[in-house]
C-alpha cells in the first residue's frame, strides 16, 4: 500500500516536471527579452548635461526649485503593451548634480535631449537671471580608477535608514518656506556648497540625485495579486506605527457595532504628521551617489569622511535620516576580514563607471545576475568581488528641493559662479 502511495507520488512529480521546466524556461526567457528590448530602446536616448549658473542673487525660497521638479521632470505616462513589451519603452530619468573640480563649485542636470527646452523653460520660469548651458561630461576628464592611473576615489550611495514612507528634513522643517532675511536664513545647501568649494588643485567632489516619477508597486497583504501605490504603503506604515496603541470599543448606542479608538503618545505626533506631509506632494523614485576623486598624490582620505558626514543636517530622528551604503572602503563587504587595496581600487572603479553612467534604474543583466543576494556562500569566491545590489527609495519633490537648490547671498563662496550682471527690458518711451 506504502509502495503505490510513493509509485503515485513520483507519478505526478514526474509528470509536473516538465511543467514546472517549461514555466521556469519560460520566466527567464521573458525577463531576458524584457531587458534586452529596454537595453535597445535605452541606447536610442541621446542625453545632454546643462550647467546651471545661479543668478547672483537668489532671494526665493527652495520653493522655487520644487516647482521646477515637479513641472519639468515628473514626466508621468502610462506604457501600453505594444510600447512596454515590444518596443521596451522606460520612463525618462534625470539627474541633479552639485559638482567641485579644484574647489569650482558648479551645478548639473543630466536629461534626455527631448526634455531641454522643457528643463531650460522652466529653470528660467523660476530663476529668469540664471543661466542654461550645454557642457562636456566633466567625469570624461577622469580615464579610470586603477593602479596605474593618475586617479584614486572614494564612493558610497545614501540610502534611507527607516521605511522610504517616513520623511527627511526639509526647507519647511529650516523656516526657509517663510522667506526669512537673508541673514536670518539657515539654509541647508550652504555646508554642502562650502565643503565641495574646499576642494584643492587635484581634488574633486561629485554628487548625483537620479530621479524618475515614483510608479513602484507594493504587494497588497493577504491578496494573490493585488498591489497598491507608494501613498497606500505609507498609510499601512501609519496604521502598523499606532497598532500597539489601537484598542477596539463597543459603539454603546448601536450593540454589537464595533469601533477603532487611537490614543498615539505625544512623541509619535510629528511622525505622523511627517508622513502625511510626505504623501501630499508628488513622488520621486530616487537614488543618491557621492564621490571624491583626487589624483594620487593629493589624494585625502579626510575629505571622503566628510562628503559622508555632511548629509547628517538632513536627519529627523522621529522620521529618517541619510546613511552610507556600498561604500569603496576595506570593510565594504563588512565582517571581521578586510578586503585587499586592489579589490577597494576595483570597486572605486566600478562606481566610478556607474557615476558615469548615471546608473540606478534599467542597470546590466551582468549586474543583476552576479549580485550578492542571488549567489550564496561559499560560490562567491569564484565571482569575487560581486556586485552589491542598487536600493532606490521614494523621495517627494519637497525633499529633493531641499537637497539640490540654489544657495542664497548669506553664502560667500568666491568659487561658486554666479551671473553677475542682471537682464532687464528697454524702457517702452525710447525714441524710435
């Protein structure tokens, strides 16, 4: 009896295996032909960087700059299946720089070339005696990060600390929505404009916000495929934060009708309060790079410690804050042993190449493939180092203003190029 239970058994299985094969084939070949389809419609995009010179007086608030953002590069469109499956249509992606090369401090944004007049009309929309150039990639001056080049570099992501649904300090949180005097004004920017304009001869300081319209679904608990958006996801974060202090009560006037009855302590309030805020203004998929790249014999180990520290003024440690992760040091792979000099030299490389590249979504197959989540110990050795997997997290436009905007007069930074002479029409009584 025993010995048909086990023969019906191996029966079935071996009748499901050929299914299970064919669905599995049929799983890698769809993610294959995804991705190449994308590839393909990705290497048509033609992308332009545009320096951006600040008027030399900037008196409007960060406000400006969010309403930049959002009307020039939220650039929302649903796919239909014959563009997303056929022709492997992605959303646009941007990037927002703040770049110092021997201490010049100059800001950048990366765009598709069908997108610039777009990106010129409304940076002058907002900011009129500011200045829209199209320049080379300055990173095309650095050849690469290996033993026997001129250059060596230091990098890390910053990624959130807590759920992407809790927020960062923003320009709101530093008065700075209230037009304050400039002398009054504590402006966010200004330490990290004043840090990446102490650069020396030799020394540069990158940093790189990629953006694309947030449109990443979450799996819906408790359903077989039903998904939801990012502001359902941070309301479900609200409701697990005020679980322990949710209670049900019978509704005295009606039996057997039940009701919910939140008593939040004080301290959750502003988090609460924070996360609403966040949901109330568009969403940004986003990634965040910095690098210090020097050549050798100026290199400062000093200067990586405090392009990774200076991110700390962003912090609400009732919310979120910034931290460092896929860092270019000896412990980047963490435990007790260190990686070798030449293996940190190879990964400053690789995230020099993705700098570059302006990398964070639409990323190789050979990046996907050798990542640390997909081959386990001790297979790792034979791909080392591998490659350690990108997070990108959602960011509202508020935030992104706040970390990418034009410093006001209180800066003084002689290496900060800004236009000096102000543009104004004739006078309409001119003799003609």
């Amino acid at each position: 009896m025993l010995e048909d239970f086990i023969f019906s058994i191996y029966k079935i299985f071996m009748w499901l295996l050929p299914l299970f094969a064919i669905i599995l084939l049929g799983r890698v070949a769809w993610i294959w032909w995804i991705h190449y389809i994308q590839e393909d419609f990705i290497s048509g995009i033609d992308f332009v960087l545009l320096e951006i010179i600040p008027p030399r007086e900037v008196l409007r608030s960060p406000k400006a700059m969010e309403l930049f953002i959002s009307n020039s590069m939220y650039l929302h469109s649903w796919k239909g299946g014959l563009e997303e499956y056929w022709q492997g249509a992605v959303w646009f992606w941007f990037s927002l720089e703040i770049v110092s090369i021997d201490g010049q401090v100059h800001f950048y944004i990366r765009t598709p070339t069908r997108v610039r007049s777009l990106i010129e009309t409304q940076m002058y929309a907002q900011y009129p005696q500011s200045q829209v150039k199209a320049v080379e990639d300055y990173t095309l001056a650095v050849d690469e990060i290996t033993p026997k080049s001129d250059w060596n570099a230091w990098g890390c992501e910053l990624q959130l600390d807590k759920h992407e649904a809790f927020p960062l300090k923003t320009y709101v949180d530093f008065g700075l929505d209230k037009d304050p005097k400039e002398e009054f004004k504590v402006d966010p920017i200004s330490p990290v404009v004043e840090l990446f304009a102490s650069m020396k001869k030799g020394e540069q300081m990158w940093m790189q916000i990629i953006i694309t319209p947030m449109k990443r679904e979450y799996r819906t608990k408790g359903t077989w495929f039903k998904t939801h958006d990012w502001i359902t996801e941070a309301r479900l974060q609200i409701e697990k934060l005020l679980k322990p202090y949710t209670i049900m009560r019978e509704d005295t006037s009606h039996k057997g009708t039940y009701g919910r009855e939140i008593r939040a302590p004080g301290f959750l309030e502003g988090t609460v309060k924070g996360v609403a805020a966040k949901t109330a203004k568009l969403g940004f998929d986003t990634g965040i790079r910095l690098m210090y790249v020097a050549k050798k014999e100026v290199f400062n180990r000093n200067q990586a410690r405090d392009l990774r520290t200076v991110w700390r003024q962003y912090a609400k440690p009732d919310c979120n804050q910034l931290e460092r992760k896929n860092n270019t040091q000896a412990d980047a792979y963490g435990g007790v042993f260190l990686i070798s000099p030449k293996t940190v030299m190879q990964l400053a490389n690789r995230m020099f190449h993705e700098y570059r590249e302006r990398s964070f979504f639409h990323t190789t197959m050979r990046r996907h493939v050798l990542s640390i989540d997909n081959i386990p110990w001790p297979f790792t050795s034979a791909f080392y180092p591998l490659y350690k997997p990108h997070k990108t997290y959602c960011l509202n436009v508020e935030e992104l203003a706040t970390l990418w905007h034009f410093p006001g007069l209180i800066l003084k930074v002689p290496t900060l190029e800004r236009i000096e002479s102000k543009e104004a029409s004739p006078p309409n009584n001119l003799p003609m």
